[in-house]
C-alpha cells in the first residue's frame, strides 16, 4: 500500500480531495495505469447524497470514480497484449474467473464481482490504478481518452441493445433521456433500429439526443406517449422498449408501448418494487428482459466508437481538473436539465 491522493467519500455529504492509503504494486497479469480522464456517474452521485445504494453501504472512507481511461506505465508477469505506454480504458468488475456465473459467461451477475466504488472497493479518482490486465482494454489512436472514459456507460447500452435482440428496422422506444438513456438509444439505433423515439420531461436533455439521426423526442410533458407511438407506428407498436428512467410510474403504462410480440428491455432501477401488468404481457406475449451492467460489450463499444458509426463526444457537458473534482460532484448534484456527462482530468 502507498500513499496517493484521491477523492475519497468520508461519509454521506462530505468529500475531501487528500492522501489515502491504496494498493500500487503491480502483480502478475496486472498493468499499472496513469489515469488521465474519469467520468462522474450517478451512482458515484449517490453515494455521495444518500451514502448507500440498496445493500452496498458507505460504512468507511471510499475513493469513488469508476469510468476511465488512461495509460500503461508497467506491466506485470505475464501480460503479453498490453505494453507501457498503451492508451486504454478499463472495465471496472472483477468476477471470480471460477465462478458458474463466469463460466457461463454471465460474469456481471457473478456475486463475487469487485466493482470500483463500490463499498468496499474503492475507485479510480486517484492519479494511478493497478488492474487485471484481462480488463483492460486498448484505445484506437482515433478515440480519445475522454471518449475512453465513455465506454463504461456506453457498455450499458450495448448490453441493453443486446439483450433486446434488435432486427434491422425496428422501432425502439427509449424512456429517459438521461445518460444511460441517451446511449441506449444510441446503441439500440447502431444495432440496427431505424428509430428510437426517446422520452422524457427534461426538454433540454431531449434536445441534446435530437442530435442524433433516427431519435425522434417526444416530450411527456406536452405530449401522450402512447399515442405517440401509436401515431408513429400506425397503431401496432414499437417493437422494442427500453426503460431507463427507473420511475415506478413509468411501469404503469409500459405495456401499451410494445406491439404484440414486442420486447421489453428493464435498464432503469426502481428504488422499491413497482407494480407488473402480468394480464396485458401476456395477452400480448411480451418477452421482458432485463440489465445489470453489462458483460463483453467493451470491445464491441470501442470498435464502434472508432469507427465512427458512434459519437459520444456530444454528451461530454463540461470537463473539470482533478482540484475541482468536489466542485464536479456538486454541479452533478444539481442535476442540471443540459447536463449530460460531466468528467475529471488528471493528467494534464
């Protein structure tokens, strides 16, 4: 263990930029990492307001930050895919390799997965990081570490897109136009959607997706979602829906959007169990899968950003160095309406 200096979450409310203990040797199948640009999620967000995330509880000091890219600077025994100096971005949950979960390849849902920031574990807001090198990944010299340090996010939406089973053509419907959601429609419109009506209150954060070719925004403030659809898709439905609001409400009328035979994709995490139309999926004969993170969807993500189908520069809001890290995390609690994708730079 040495001394470096991170962001640490001392406890619900209270942040501190100073020197903590944390792991820097490298071991073997390890890499160590420079980091250069880390993004402020919403469940670093929530932690720091509400110090506990379900069952995962702040019940000691913790370093927070998980989505980030940066550079090799030593390479451990055995690692033969990764050399110093190599740009990279890391994905953040370690599974037990033996697990039944890894070895059905279902490794996110391994319940012996290490995921930065996480309580106990901690993150990555700290200037250099050891890593499994088997989860890290290398940048193309055409994507940047910011966008690098999009690929965690990014990677939720390739799961969900996955998981939905796209067809080429198909009409998606994206509840929230949050992060998670902006790149769910994203990534369900590179799968092969040729629309992804998206809808939220927020017109500001619509207006950012609109950016896109192929999303339709539909603001529920002015406008009645299910007749949207029904307008849009002459009566029949979309063809897949992705909640990614985690509103409770959002599931009151969630089965109206799909067509019959249509798929809904849960992304969203409602605080508390939320209420299931059992009668309507199944005289429609809805499939409803479900996410948790993600699995083997970084190196599909990076192909696609570097090769320029996926831009995610456009969700970037607003950069900050590593000294206004508490002042970051403050303007993410404010929840501003335009903002999008807030990031940290370190290595400047």
């Amino acid at each position: 263990m040495s001394k470096v200096r991170a962001l640490v979450l001392e406890r619900q409310h209270e942040l501190a930029l100073r020197d903590i203990d944390l792991p820097q040797e490298v071991g073997p199948g390890e890499v160590k990492i420079k980091i250069h640009t880390v993004g402020v999620c919403g469940s670093d967000v929530h932690y720091y307001t509400h110090g506990r995330i379900g069952p995962f509880i702040v019940n000691a000091p913790m370093v927070l930050g998980h989505e980030a890219a940066g550079t090799v600077v030593e390479v451990g025994a055995g690692v033969s895919h990764l050399k110093i100096g190599d740009r990279v971005c890391m994905e953040p949950g370690i599974p037990d390799a033996n697990s039944k979960a890894s070895r059905l390849g279902m490794y996110n849902v391994d319940p012996a997965v290490s995921f930065w920031a996480t309580p106990p574990i901690h993150g990555v807001l700290t200037p250099f990081v050891v890593h499994p090198a088997n989860y890290t990944f290398k940048l193309p010299d055409n994507v940047s570490f910011a966008e690098g340090a999009m690929v965690e996010p990014f990677a939720v939406g390739m799961q969900a897109a996955s998981k939905a089973k796209i067809a080429p053509g198909d009409t998606a419907v994206v509840l929230g136009a949050g992060p998670i959601g902006t790149m769910v429609a994203i990534a369900a419109l590179a799968g092969g959607c040729a629309r992804a009506i998206i809808a939220d209150l927020a017109q500001p954060k619509l207006d950012i997706a609109a950016q896109y070719q192929g999303v339709i925004p539909v603001n529920i403030r002015e406008k009645n979602l299910i007749e949207e659809v029904k307008s849009l898709t002459d009566g029949w439905g979309a063809d897949v829906v992705f909640e990614c609001s985690g509103s409770p409400k959002a599931w009151e009328t969630v089965m109206e959007l799909p067509r019959p035979g249509g798929v809904i994709v849960a992304v969203g995490l409602p605080v508390a169990p939320v209420g299931f139309d059992v009668s309507t999926a199944s005289t429609k004969e809805i499939r409803i899968e479900t996410v948790f993170r993600y699995a083997h969807q970084y190196e599909r993500s990076i192909a696609l950003i570097a090769s320029g189908r996926v831009d995610l520069k456009p969700l970037i809001s607003e950069t900050f160095r590593f000294e206004q890290s508490i002042e970051a995390f403050d303007r993410a609690v404010e929840a501003r309406p335009s903002d999008v994708k807030l990031q940290i730079v370190l290595d400047q």
